[in-house]
C-alpha cells in the first residue's frame, strides 16, 4: 500500500467506517447492553441469583421464540409499510429488533447467572477455562466457530421487504442443503456430544 493508495476514495471511506463502526457504533452497544443487563439485574429478584437467572432465562426463550414465530407476518407489515410509510416501517422494525435484542440479551444474563450458580465454589480459573474450551471446542465440531465473530452494521431501514428483522436459526436447513456426508458428519459429532452427556 503506497501513500498515494491509502488517499484514494474507497480507502479513505473505508477506514471511516471502521473508525466509526469501532469508536462510536461499538461504544454505544455496549453502553446499550450494559444498560439494559443491569437493569436486570437490579430489578429481577435483585437477592437471588439462582431465581434471577431462572426467570430471565425462561422469559428469554418465550421472547425468542415470539420473535421467530412472529417474523413473518412482521416482515409482511414492514413491506406494506414501506411503500405507504417508510418512517413507521423503520420505527416498527426497530422495537421488533428492540423486543429480540431484549431476548437476546436476556438469554445471555440469564444463561451466565445460572453458570455462576452451577461453578460456585469451584476453582474459577479452571471453571472458566473449562467453559471456553468445552464451548469452543462444541461450535467448532459443529462448523459454527465463525458465529463468534462479529460480521457489521447495517442502517435502518436497509433491508427490502423487511429482511432486517428476519431471524436466522438455519443450522440444520443449511447442512441438509449440504452433501450427504456433511449430514453424516454433523450426526458423528451431535452422537459423540450426546454420549458424553
């Protein structure tokens, strides 16, 4: 990369937006996630961790799975929305990412409080460890290490027809859709992770 180079346009614009995406976009989630997980914290049995953890995890998975089941009929709003109203469609949009953010969110909490009850009093280090090893080593036996990874920032209101608020679980369509071997493969690891069980 030559001086003249990094002057072009595309590079220029380029390093922006990592800057931006880096120094304010990623600042700002974590101010949001924070936020949001204290608050939790506080308000939600703020004594208990064990029921903590349980009630947010529980309430989790029913938000989640509202938001996979009402995707659909949303994306069809937000298209209708589109054409006569963009500004209601990007506000709708929003509290739908809102509502799955929360879930999101609230799984992670959740999911942590219950795992700090499960470690408490063992050795923390090789509990930690442990759950990184045994968690990445399950994600990479099932080919899905690179969720790990954060993959960029989109505007509102970006998608068409509202593929901005369209969830993705396609673990399994994606490996059906896959040779016959790769299906055998992911059957070896999920049999070894269940004899371990």
């Amino acid at each position: 990369m030559t001086i003249r180079s990094i002057f072009q346009k595309g590079t220029v614009v380029y390093l922006l937006d990592v800057l931006v995406g880096v120094l304010v976009l990623d600042t700002l989630n974590v101010a949001v996630w924070r936020g949001l997980w204290l608050l939790l914290k506080l308000t939600i049995t703020p004594d208990s961790l064990e029921w903590r953890g349980l009630i947010v995890f529980t309430t989790s998975h029913l938000i989640m799975i509202s938001v996979i089941i009402l995707q659909y009929p949303a994306r069809k709003l937000t298209t209708e929305l589109h054409s006569s109203h963009p500004w209601l469609q990007i506000l709708f949009e929003d509290v739908f990412i809102t509502v799955a953010f929360a879930g999101s969110l609230m799984y992670w909490l959740g999911l942590w409080e219950l795992l700090t009850v499960l470690f408490k009093g063992h050795h923390p280090h090789l509990a930690q460890w442990m759950l990184h090893i045994v968690g990445y080593g399950v994600l990479t036996a099932l080919r899905v290490s690179t969720s790990l990874q954060f993959k960029g920032y989109f505007i509102d209101g970006e998608f068409p027809q509202g593929m901005g608020i369209i969830q993705t679980p396609n673990y399994y369509r994606t490996f059906m859709w896959r040779s016959s071997d790769t299906v055998q493969e992911v059957t070896v690891v999920l049999d070894i992770i269940v004899s371990c069980i």
